[in-house]
C-alpha cells in the first residue's frame, strides 16, 4: 500500500501530541495515512507496553490510520545505526511515502532528537539503489520522500511552517486522550511524570491555540523543516 504521509514516533503517542490534527486534516481530505512506532514505549513511568498497545490502537482508530506499525527498537536505548536505518528504510520503502513526519530536531526526551536523526538519515539512504533491502522474500526498490518535517514537542522550537487544523483539534484530543495510563487522570493511584499534570494535557490544546492566533486561524501545528519551504503562489499563504 503507497501512503500519501507516514509519521513516524519514536514512543507511541508522540505522533498523536505532536502532529495528530495534520492527521486528522488530511485523512479527512482523503489522504492516506500511516503511522510507525520505534519502541513499545516499555520504559514509561505509567502503564505497561499491553495498555500502551491497546492505547495506539484506539487512537490509531479515532485518527482514520491506514496503518500503525511498532518496529519494536528498545525504548531509551536504541540508536542510529545501519541495522537501525535498514529497518526504517524497509518501512520507508514499503509503504512509499511523499511526507515524512518524524520526532523534533531537539527535545526534552533523548529518544526524540536520536529518532528524528534516525528518521531523517534512513529517508535520505532509502533512495540509494545500492543498499538493497527485502521484506517478505521481495526485493525492494529505492524510495525518497518528497518532503522530511519534524513536528514540535516538549520545546517550544520556533517553526518553519504552521499549519491550519482548525476543526481537527477535537480529533487530536480525543487520540492523545487514548492513552489513558500516561495523561492526567486525577484517579490514577500511578506516579506523577511531566506529562501527567492536567497542565500538560491543557498545554496541547493551548499551544495549537496559541500557533492559530500567530497565523490568524484557531487552532494550528508547527513544524521544522529540512529544506526551503516553497510554494507555487504567494496566495497560497494564508
């Protein structure tokens, strides 16, 4: 199956925080879709890797996903590296994206930054025909998306280009409030995290609230880019 966009985590449910109203637009335009997971999340403070499973399974549902993979790195320990890149190269080429959403550039967690650069690397090295990979017994042929963004997380990373998700944040919510274990849950008997506190939680709608104002719409994501972003026409910005 060829996907229009697939994003990449580097845990389950930073796809969701970071760029689930894109998602939810454009699967809505009738885009498809797919998302790839690196780790089960399995070093999580709250919830273990079968609640996180079942989690990214309700959210992948709310979101209209084409797919949802997990590759199954070990979460805090995985690193960039050729067997690393091949696995992600072998994703890249079976599903063909044009877009590629992946981690932020820089962030809190470590696993965000070493997965953006994983994402990043195995994009670039997807479209060389002298690695060769195989999925299945099937020889697979060289692909390099179009377009590699990195959405924003922890940080407040000045973007490159902020996207429109009015009408979509509900969407959003609704699949990053799919991980019940990890997000505030004021009867949770779990420790607390950093992204437990019903601050957090609020942080997400207020920040996408807060890139509409900036682009004079209500609700909006941002996102870093690796390259120019061009458009045809400048009434193409809005």
């Amino acid at each position: 199956m060829k996907l229009d966009i697939l994003a990449f985590g580097a845990h389950p449910d930073d796809v969701e925080l970071g760029c689930g109203g894109l998602i939810a637009k454009e699967v809505a335009n009738g885009k498809k879709v797919g998302v790839v997971d690196l780790t089960r999340g399995e070093l999580g403070t709250r919830g273990t890797i079968e609640t996180r499973a079942q989690e990214s399974s309700a959210s992948a549902e709310i979101l209209g996903l084409s797919i949802r993979e997990n590759l199954g790195f070990a979460d805090g320990f995985f690193v960039n590296d050729k067997d690393h890149q091949l696995e992600v190269i072998k994703v890249i080429r079976k599903y063909q994206p044009d877009i590629v959403l992946c981690n932020a550039i820089e962030d809190r967690h470590i696993d965000h930054a070493r997965g953006s650069n994983l994402v990043s690397d195995a994009c670039f090295l997807s479209g060389l025909i002298k690695i060769e990979t195989e999925v299945d017994g099937q020889k697979q042929e060289q692909w390099r998306p179009k377009q590699v963004y990195h959405y924003i997380q922890w940080k407040n990373i000045e973007p490159d280009v902020v996207i429109d998700i009015s009408g979509f944040i509900d969407k959003k919510m609704d699949a990053v409030l799919a991980y019940k274990t990890q997000f505030y849950d004021p009867d949770s008997q779990e420790p607390q995290t950093p992204i437990s506190s019903k601050n957090f939680t609020d942080s997400v709608k207020y920040r996408a609230r807060d890139l509409g104002r900036l682009i004079g719409t209500e609700y909006a994501e941002g996102f870093t880019a690796e390259r120019h972003v061009a458009v045809d026409s400048v009434f193409d910005l809005i």
